[in-house]
C-alpha cells in the first residue's frame, strides 16, 4: 500500500519542500515540535530503518546533518534535534527540528499548523539557510517532488 509520504513525494498530495534530490526528500512537518521541523524521507518505501540498506541509511542521515545546519542557522538554535521513532507513518522519516532543550522533543506537544502561511514562511526561511551553506538541492524546491 502507498504511504502518505510517497503520495507527497508524487505531488499527489501537498509538501513543502526544502530538498530533493534523487535518492531522498525534506519537507516540512505539518504538526511541527518548532517551526522549521522537517522530516528527512527516502523516495523508496521502507517502513523500518533498521531494514533499509546501509547506503540509503547513510544518505538519509547525511541529508539530515545537511537540514540541522539549515535549521540551526535560520533559526539561530544551539543544536539540531534529531529523532527516528517510526510510529507516524510506515515509511522511514527522520525528524530534524531546531531545539533549545529536551523539552523541544515532546512530541504530545505538536500540533497541526492551522495557519498555512507559517509553513511556507518556515519553508521558505529554511531554503535560504540550505543555500547560504552551499546546498543546491534546496534551489526550486516548493510543492510536490
């Protein structure tokens, strides 16, 4: 069966995308722990990420150091959070969020974005930051893959 993240990945349903390239995507969370929460996605469907092979886990993790630089700088946060907890959907998804303490990881506390413009800011500030440090996977990204 599709996961939800492959159906954004397809442009079937809609993501804010903050990189792209051929092996992996970012985009934002839509119940964000802080703003610029993203999640680090194979294009490939793998619901464990102890069962995907140790090169797509190196890229998955290695795009994920790429967005905790982007959100520690746009967000000016001390450290880059990184959570893999798997229980959301089926298909692997690294959390990367700017964090100022433990309390940044509590996931009871995410919400829904309501307002749509703060995702897009959010977004759009991240894609900045992904620039400035020299990524070019984040140039033209926008919705859909």
């Amino acid at each position: 069966m599709t996961t939800v993240f492959s159906r954004i990945i397809t442009g079937e349903l809609p993501g804010l995308f903050v990189w792209q390239d051929p092996e992996i995507v970012a985009f934002l969370s839509i119940a964000p722990l802080r703003p610029g929460h993203t999640l680090v996605v194979p294009r490939r469907e793998v619901d464990r990420w102890t069962d995907i092979d140790g090169p797509l886990l190196t890229r998955c993790f290695e795009v994920a150091q790429a967005v905790g630089q982007g959100v520690q700088r746009a967000w000016n946060a001390p450290r880059a959070g990184l959570v893999v907890a798997g229980f959301e959907v089926p298909h692997l998804h690294i959390h990367v969020a700017p964090v100022w303490d433990m309390t940044d990881f509590d996931f009871s506390k995410a919400k829904q974005e309501e307002d749509p413009s703060a995702l897009t800011g959010a977004a759009v500030k991240l894609r900045a930051a992904l620039l400035e440090l020299g990524y070019e996977q984040a140039r033209g990204c926008t919705s859909g893959a």
